[in-house]
C-alpha cells in the first residue's frame, strides 16, 4: 500500500514558482519510493484567508494518516512578507491530529534597516520558532548551526538541501567538450531585481572584465530571472574583451543545455548555500561555481567544486575566475567533485531518501 503525503502551498510565485518546481520534482522522485506526494495550495490571494481555510480543513479530513508538508517562504503567505497566518495552517493541522512537517525555503528573515524592514523581520523570525514549534519535523536546507533564530536543543529538525528544478541535469555531464578555440564561457544564472541586481551587475563586470584581459576574452551567458536587464547594464563593459549571450527565461531542458555549454558559473546572488537552487543547478550539471562564502555556507555544499570568496574581499571573483578558466586541470577537479556531490547530496533520489528516513523515523519516535 502506498504512503500518501500533501505538500501544502501558498502563493504562486510570477513569472516561475521555484517552490512548486521543487515541489513536483520531489513529487516524482517519492513516486519511485512509493509514496505518493499531492500538492495541495491554501488559495487565500482568491478566496480570502476563512474560505481558504476552510478549504484546507475539508482537505484534512478527506486524508486520514497523511503526512502535510507545508512549504515556507514569507512571500508565499504573506503578499508584504509578514507571515504569521502560515500558524493558523498549522494549527489546524494540529488540532485534526494530522502529522505535519514545515519545509523552511527561506533561512532568516528579510533584510532592510527601516522600521518597516525591522518589524517585519522580527516577525518573520517569530512565525519561523512558533512554527518549529508546532511542527513534528522541521526541514532546513541549511545546517542548523547556521541559523541564528533556530533555538539550542532543537530535536525535531533535519538538513535536507534543494534540488536542482531540472530534468536530468546530469546529462549535461556527457555533453561534447567545448572548443578549445571558442572564448571560455560563464554562466550567470538568474539576478535579483532593483538595486541588489544592479549591484550584482557591478560585481560580474568587474569580475568578468578583470578576467578577460588575463585570460584573453570570454562570453557572460545570462540566463534565468532579470538576465536582460543584466546585460544591458553590462553594456558599460567598454573596452573589455566580453561577449554578452543573453538566454532570459528557458525552458528547464533548455537550461541543462545552455550550462553544459559553460566552462564555470559565477554566482554573485549573495554568499551561496545549500538553499541556492540556481547554484545548484550549476552543481548538478558538474560546473566549477565561483561565489562567495556567508553565514550559511557549509556542508553539503562545500563537497562540491565551489571556489569560495571571503566574504569581505571586494576583488576576490575575478582571481577567482581566472585560476578556474586558466588552469585545466584545476577545472576538471572542480567539476569531478561537483558531480560527485550531485551524486551523493543534490540528486532527487537522495533528497526523497532523507526526507523518508526523517519522517518515518518522526512516526517510530513521536
């Protein structure tokens, strides 16, 4: 008899919901376990949150035994991130006598100075405890010695890192070797918007401009979320030796094949993590990343071919790139224990592996 288990969503996300992909990808890896994942979304942005609820309550009765994972991200339950309703969810889980476990998509709370900014965070970390609380397992994709909020003692908690949202990402691995003649290849995959990805911008084309003129040129493929605008604030790369391939938004066999066609990938959308899936992408499809090192940076992900930046240095990408783009062998290296890691941590096999071992461990030990 299969197990039957319901990930609880909130608010789809425009123009790509990474938390849906991650979703419906663990969807099928469970499939091959035999445990069987519906995805059911709380429509409060249509029906009100009462309705909604109501909705969800119907739900529950209609899946005695099932397991409900509920997906957070701030900006999933709330449209201005301030995420408390998310404990009415669970609550009603609670008192129906469901078992439930919370995946926690985000690891801290926003960023920001203003008071606005300070009061939503302090929200934020307060949703996330009561929420661990509340709780029978709590997944994080980040170690927990990382995380600030997360209380001393905590029992109930397990580190199971993304996956990459793409189809056979290891095919990339088998792809015909790129010209040795052709200018090496970087990958930027996806940028933040506003005034972070401007900033962003700023890092990549002094990263990239410093390593064209060592290494003799290259070509910045930019693919994924605000890429065009990217690139045409890279257009002030006057005088380096840069090519600009833009990709914008691809369908995610498209993406496979566009980053096996890249010799490394720059990361730059803050310090890289286990909760990175656009770095992970880069990891699965056996590139060498370049980015820089954070608070949440450490294990699994440091198994992979990463080159770590410290996190204070202001020029430390473009060395970086250089040493990857320019020594041969140091680059395969990076992209052998890469695919080793996609391997061992990152696969979807391995990820519906652990999230089985620590839900039914929960059921043996309530």
């Amino acid at each position: 008899m299969n197990e039957c288990w319901v990930a609880i969503l909130g608010w789809r996300d425009e123009p790509t919901d990474a938390v849906l992909e991650y979703c419906e990808y663990l969807r099928e890896a469970l499939k091959q376990k035999g445990i069987t994942l519906e995805l059911f979304r709380v429509r409060w942005p249509e029906l009100g949150w009462r309705r909604a609820l109501d909705e969800l309550r119907e739900k529950v009765t209609c899946s005695p035994g099932a397991w409900f994972i509920l997906q957070y991200t701030a900006l999933t339950w709330s449209r201005r991130g301030f995420p408390w309703r998310v404990l009415s969810v669970l609550r009603i889980l609670k008192k129906s006598g469901a078992r439930c476990a919370v995946m926690f998509h985000d690891s801290e709370g926003y960023p920001g100075n203003r008071l606005v900014d300070r009061v939503r965070r302090f929200v934020q970390i307060r949703t996330m405890r009561r929420s661990l609380q509340l709780a029978d397992v709590a997944i994080l994709n980040v170690p927990p010695e990382n995380l600030p909020w997360l209380p001393a003692g905590s029992r109930n908690t397990v580190l199971i890192p993304v996956g990459a949202n793409l189809p056979s990402p290891e095919s990339a691995w088998s792809q015909a070797p790129i010209p040795e003649e052709l200018p090496p290849r970087v990958a930027i995959f996806s940028l933040s918007p506003g005034r972070t990805g401007e900033e962003e911008v700023q890092t990549i084309a002094a990263a990239a401009s410093y390593a064209a003129h060592k290494a003799g040129g290259l070509c910045l493929v930019m693919l994924g979320r605000n890429s065009e605008a990217g690139a045409t604030l890279l257009k002030g790369l006057v005088g380096a030796p840069v090519q600009i391939d833009v990709r914008g938004l691809l369908p995610a066999d498209e993406i496979v094949r566009v980053l096996a066609s890249c010799n490394v990938m720059l990361f730059v959308r803050g310090p890289i993590s286990s909760r990175r899936g656009s770095a992970i992408a880069g990891i699965a499809c056996g590139l060498p990343i370049v980015a820089r090192e954070g608070w949440e940076t450490g294990w699994p992900l440091t198994e992979a071919g990463v080159v770590l930046v410290p996190e204070a240095s202001k020029e430390g990408f473009g060395p970086a790139l250089v040493r990857v783009l320019s020594d041969k062998s140091y680059r395969a290296l990076l992209s052998e224990r890469s695919r080793k890691a996609q391997e061992r941590y990152f696969s979807w096999r391995v990820i519906a592996d652990q999230y089985a071992q620590a839900l039914r461990k929960n059921e043996r030990n309530p």
